[in-house]
C-alpha cells in the first residue's frame, strides 16, 4: 500500500488509535482509501490518537505492517477496488481497518511533521513521471509524422505541424530542466551540502516544478493525441491510456491549486521569496551572449517582486486569486535562467533557439482589482 492519508477525511470515514492494555496501537473502526501495489508490505499512516484535537495539528504518524507472522492482511480489509479514470495498472482501493495493531513514529501530534520531509521526494517523484510520459509522447508523435503523409507531403513537411511539435518541445525542456535542477537541489539537501538560500528554493521549487510538469504532461500527451487524429483517439493505438494516466500528475500529491497556495505559504512563513528570485539572477548573471534574453528574466525578476508586495498590501483574498498565475510565473522565470544557463554552456543552436523562444513569451502574474474577481464570480454563476 502506498501514500500517505488522513483518515478522518469525510470522503473515507472516519477513525481513531486507540492505546491497548496490551500497549499496542489499535485503529477504532474507519475507513480509508489508499493505492496499492502488490508487494508492498507496511502502511504508514497519518491518523488521530482518540482524544487529539481536530486538524492537522492532532495527528500523528503510525507504522501498520500489513500482514500478521502468517502472511494474513491483519484486520484489514479491501472494500472494493475504484472504477478510475487512469493508472489502472496500480489500482487504488478503499480499505476498513478494525482494531488493527500499528506502531507510533516520532511521537504524539508529530505527524505532519513527520511527513513533511517526503513531500519533497514524492512531488518530485510526480514530475520525473509527467516528463516520462510527455517524452513519450513527443516520441511517438516525432515518429509518426516522419512516417505520415497528408497533402502530398509527410507531416514533418508541413509548416504548422512543425510549429505544433516545436511548441510542445520547448515547454518538455523547460519542464525538464526545471526538474532537473529540483533534483540536484534536494540530494544537497539531503547530503547537507545545501546553503540556507539553496534550501529555501528547494522548498519553493518544490511545488512549482510539480504544479507546472503536472499541467505540461497533460497539454503534451492531448497534443499527441490530436496529431493521430482519429488513429490516436482508438485504444488500440495506445495513446489515449497515456493520456488519461497523465491527468493524474496533475493531482497526485496536491493539485495545481493546492500547490499554488503552498508557494504562498512558503513564501509568507518561511520567507523563501528573496533567495528564490536571488538564485535566478545569479543564474543569468554569468551567461553571455544572450542580452536580450537575460534583460527579460532580470525583468520578470523585478515584475514578481512587485505584484508580491501589491498583492500583499491587498490582502489575503487577492493573493489567493493570483496564487497560480503568480506560482507558474515563477517556475517561468526560472526555467528561462536555467535554459539560457544551458545555452551558454554547450553553445547549440537548438538550446539557443529553445532559450530564445521560451523567453520570448509575456508573463501574466494575476489580477488586479475586487472588481476583476467579482467579475469572475459572476461569469461562473
């Protein structure tokens, strides 16, 4: 069983721990939904000990091995298996425990804490996962046009396809660096080899790359799909499972929104804003040879710190309605310092050409007035 839970979501039921004469954890009766994979053996939990007060602040983290000496699920029981729309190959299953034995970790009401550190593992885990499938994707669809003919010519002839693929290149490639460079943070987080600031774009960067690779698997692998036409919209072609287990990139460990607030909140609490937009400009503060391009970031730099402040100053409502433009305006800006960082580096005319184009793209940061969001509660009815 996979992921971690809370099971006193109202979707799943409701439960309690509960400390037995035998000085063993056991769970009160209640529900909860979790992924499984076949040969995982242990559950670990984050739950309410009977008596903890509401919210995340009353939970703790619990060890569950998931079979007794005998190999028998222990008071553990599989409801049902859920009809989902991808990723069948790892189904997901709503589970009853009933008086099962667990093991506390670290502590009363340490739970989220507890759990805090594998955010930054598993988010990043979604990202190399949505890249693997936009990769394939592009694969597929490159391959295919070199082989399909319309209009007399192979797809690859075509102008407007040619722009079509080029686009969903460029946004893979600031996906993929973005990533990349979460990845190379967090192993010098973990190895403490990471500065203070380097530690507070890791914690920024952490929702971003997966906010922004979460949306960009979706868009590519629905590009890939209209590039086969009606081929691509059949199952035997294999591309609509690859679009519909995409869609959970987008969802797996927070959604785009949920993510949108959490750079927010790592911004408002742990004062991660100045060393984020201080690693892009030290970033571009090396590269030359790209003026223009450099200008632009340094820009949208200066742009981001004042609609923070803006926004600030409006309160909390507007910073709420501006959290996702605001967040995806921040993995931009990176992502064109890290694509210029390797234009510079390996002199190519098609990293140049990516660099360019991607910096080339006007950011939108949010909205500006209560008449604006009033508006959009009007439009929604």
């Amino acid at each position: 069983f996979r992921s971690l839970v809370l099971v006193d979501a109202p979707c799943t039921g409701t439960g309690t721990w509960r400390r037995n004469p035998d000085a063993k954890w056991r769970m009160r009766p209640g529900a909860l939904e979790q992924r499984i994979k076949d040969q995982d053996k242990v559950l670990d939990e984050a739950a309410r000990i009977e008596g903890h007060p509401e919210g995340s602040k009353g939970l703790s983290l619990f060890y569950i091995p998931m079979r007794d000496e005998k190999g028998r699920l222990q008071n553990l029981e599989v409801m049902r298996l859920k009809d989902k729309l991808g990723t069948r190959a790892m189904p997901t299953a709503e589970l009853f425990l009933k008086r099962t034995s667990a093991k506390l970790v670290g502590g009363e009401l340490h739970g989220v804490r507890k759990i805090a550190s594998l955010f930054n593992i598993t988010r990043m885990y979604n990202s190399v996962c949505a890249l693997g499938a936009a990769r394939r994707a592009l694969a597929l669809a490159v391959d295919y046009s070199r082989r399909r003919a319309a209009f007399g010519k192979r797809l690859l002839e075509l102008p407007l396809h040619v722009e079509t693929l080029s686009d969903l290149v460029v946004d893979f490639e600031a996906g993929f660096l973005l990533t990349f460079h979460l990845a190379e943070l967090l192993g010098r987080d973990e190895l403490g080899k990471a500065s203070p600031e380097e530690s507070a774009m890791l914690r920024m960067l952490t929702p971003i790359a997966k906010l922004y690779t979460g949306k960009m698997a979706m868009t590519i692998t629905s590009e890939v799909l209209e590039v086969f036409g009606g081929a691509g919209y059949m199952e035997d072609s294999g591309i609509p499972v690859l679009h519909r287990d995409a869609q959970v990139f987008s969802i797996w460990e927070g959604t785009t929104n949920v993510l949108s607030l959490d750079v927010i909140r790592a911004i408002e609490k742990e004062g991660a804003f100045p060393p984020f937009v201080k690693g892009i400009l030290q970033l571009v503060s090396k590269i030359k040879g790209f003026d223009a391009e450099v200008a632009k970031i340094k820009n949208q730099c200066s742009d981001l710190g004042s609609f923070l402040q803006k926004a600030q100053g409006e309160g909390s409502d507007f910073v709420q309605a501006s959290a996702r433009k605001f967040s995806l305006a921040l993995g931009r800006a990176l992502s064109g310092a890290l694509l210029l960082e390797r234009a510079f580096l390996d002199q190519s005319p098609r990293s140049a050409e990516i660099a360019r184009r991607w910096c080339g793209v006007p950011v939108a940061l949010g909205f500006s007035s209560q008449e604006h969001r009033n508006l959009s509660r009007l439009l929604i009815g």
